[in-house]
C-alpha cells in the first residue's frame, strides 16, 4: 500500500529538463466528489486529485465515513480542508492522513459568504499569521505534506506586496506548496462564481513569486484550458491545477497525459464508459449510490464529438430514471455511436 502510494506520486509528477512538474484537478464543490475523482483517474493514471473542501468542523461533528471515504484508485489525493482553528485543523489533519489521502490542503482562497462567516476561505488571507499557526499545527500532527491554496491578493489591497508578505509569513512553518488561483478574490459585491471570472488573471505575478522563492513548489491556478495553455505556463512554475475545464472537458486529461506526459496507452472514451458503468453497478450494490449520482460527472464525456449534445441530454434524464439503472450508459452511448456513423456516412457520400 505504501509503496502504491510512493509509485503514484512520484508517476505522478513529471520531468521535463531535469525539473519536476505536477498537473492536478482543483477542489470543486459539489463536483469532485468521489465519484468524479474515480472518472477521472480513469482519463488521467498522473493528474493529482483534490476533495470538494471539507470543514474542519464536518469532520469533528459530522458523517466522517461518508464525507472522507475514498477509492483505492484514486490516490494521489488530497484532502482540502477549510477552517481557522489551529486545534480543530490539526485534529481533521489528522483524520484525513489516518484515512489514507497523501496530502492536506488548506484552503485560503474561497470568498463565499458561508465561508466568510466562518472566517476562513480567502478572508483568511488577511491575517497570514492564523494561517502560519493552523498550518504549523497541522504539519506537526501529521506526517503528510501540508500545502495551501490561495489568491494573489483580496479586496483593495496591492496584488504583489500582499501575496509576498503572505507566503513570507506562512513559509516560516516550513510550508513549501502553494497553489496560486492567479486572480484576486473581492469579498463583497461579487458572487463566488464572479470571483472566478472577473478579476483578471496575473500569471506573470505567479512566474516571479516562483522566480523569487525558488525553493518553494509554486503550482499555479485559473483559466487553464488547453494543452497548450498548460505548456505555456510549466517551464515558470512547478505545475498546473486545472478547474472548470478538467469538469466540462475531462477528455483535457488525456490529452494532458498524451502529450505532456507522454502516455501512449489512454484508454478510450468507450473504455471510461464501460469501466464507469460497472462502477456505478457497485456503487448501488454497496451503498445505494443512485446512478445518476455517477452518472452526472460524466456529462462531458463526450464534449466536442458528434453525439455529444444527445450523450449530454440522456445523462440528464438519470434523475428520472430507477436509481440502479445503467442501462442509461448504452443508450447515451448508443445515441453517440449513431451520431458518429451518420457523420461518417454523410463524409463517405
Ligand atoms: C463549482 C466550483 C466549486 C469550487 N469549490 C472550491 C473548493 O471547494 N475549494 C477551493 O479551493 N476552490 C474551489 N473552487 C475554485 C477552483 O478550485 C479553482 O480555483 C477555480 O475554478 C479556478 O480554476 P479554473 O479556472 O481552472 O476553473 C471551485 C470552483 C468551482 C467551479
């Protein structure tokens, strides 16, 4: 076990001119969940994946087994928490390196009201102090790397002086991660889906903070889409996180891993498929996972190909459908097939 999870991190790191780099899928709320994560790893053996956030709170008061339960497969993952207490932090740390994730993250970048009222999120980035206190209480309760995910700046204040005071700070706990989302957060007058787009990205500010602490692993965050987009972006940092478009376009991943990592044994698209239908039949047999709880990551599966709108369209009816039924699977796919023939035909005429 331990030496599969040594394996994975280092396949999952790639070298390009003797420098390490890593690309991973970002938390995403209510999205990457564990079934999405399981995708996922199908597409991409390398990318490293993260949890939806998870309070520190959840995991004391809450359903921990539900909430922390992951697959074998999905390794290397990593548990993002949200909190701001040092004691409570330490002690969800604690329970996540016990479950088996590789690593803790903290997250210091989202701006949603909820999080706001529970002070932590981005508005922790305010007082970098509390954030160097919970991250040296979590690194001295767990063995695992603890990391952080954070903003270039918040509100009014100047992007590069606040994010280098930061990480000067936060740094001091021997901290050596940060995930850079390469826009400012405002924490009011914007929605979080706002604060994801408006903002403007900095990507030349996350290539200097990389230039300027060299010994830190800078991972940068935001608008990333493309192969191309990611290759731009690895020779100034030390990887890329992917969000909405690992989402909506997972096949992303696989082209990621053909032509960053080189992996020439992707498996195809009807591959994933089959392998996700015999899941979702598990899921069902084991825990009473309705389908359309699977079912409703994979709508990009197909994105961009002939049949993808009809594959999308009989995915969303799953909600309509009996909860173990993954007959849904053949039919979108069939739908698929057909489109694909058709157009093959038409092109032949
Ligand atoms: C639906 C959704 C939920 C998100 N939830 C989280 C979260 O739980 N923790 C976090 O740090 N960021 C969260 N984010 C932000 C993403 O991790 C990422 O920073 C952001 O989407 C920018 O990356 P992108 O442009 O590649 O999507 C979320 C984003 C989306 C779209």
């Amino acid at each position: 076990m331990v030496l599969r999870k040594v394996t994975l991190a280092i396949m999952s790191k790639l070298e390009l001119s003797g420098k390490y780099f890593e690309i991973s899928v970002a938390p995403m709320m209510d999205w990457t969940d564990r079934h999405c994560r399981y995708f996922h790893r199908l597409i991409s053996p390398r990318a490293v994946l993260y949890t939806e956030m998870v309070t520190a709170n959840a995991i004391k008061f809450g359903e921990r087994d539900r909430i922390l339960h992951f697959n074998d497969a999905e390794h290397p993952v990593v548990l993002q928490l949200g909190g701001s207490n040092p004691d409570d932090l330490a002690a969800a740390a604690k329970v996540g390196e016990d479950y088996g994730y590789d690593e803790i993250n903290l997250n210091c970048g989202c701006p949603s009201d909820r999080v706001q009222e529970g002070s932590f999120g981005a508005c922790l980035m305010k007082d970098p102090n509390v954030i160097a206190e919970c991250i040296a209480a979590m690194m001295g309760n767990v063995a695992i790397p603890v990391t952080v995910k954070c903003r270039i700046s918040i509100d009014d204040f100047p992007d590069e002086d606040f994010l280098y005071d930061f990480i000067n700070t936060v740094k001091q706990t021997g901290c050596n991660t940060f995930i850079i989302h390469a826009r400012k957060a405002w924490l009011k007058g914007l929605s979080p889906k706002e604060n994801r787009d408006i903002p403007p990205l900095n990507y030349p500010l996350v290539y200097k903070v990389k230039r300027d602490f060299p010994n830190l692993k800078i991972i940068i965050n935001g608008g990333f889409e493309t192969v191309d987009n990611i290759q731009a972006a690895l020779p100034h940092t030390d990887g890329v996180m992917i969000g909405r478009a690992a989402y909506h376009t997972p096949w992303v991943l696989a082209d990621i891993e053909q032509s960053i990592f080189g992996n020439d044994s992707i498996p195809e698209r009807k591959h994933v498929l089959e392998h996700m239908k015999l899941y979702a039949q598990q899921q069902y047999k084991d825990f009473e996972t309705p389908v359309k709880s699977v079912s409703r990551h994979m709508m990009g599966l197909f994105h961009g190909l002939p049949g993808g709108r009809h594959w999308r369209r009989i995915l969303n009816d799953a909600p309509k459908r009996a909860p173990d039924d993954v007959s849904i699977f053949d039919e979108a796919y069939d739908a698929v097939k057909k489109a694909h023939d058709n157009l093959a035909a038409r092109e032949a005429a």
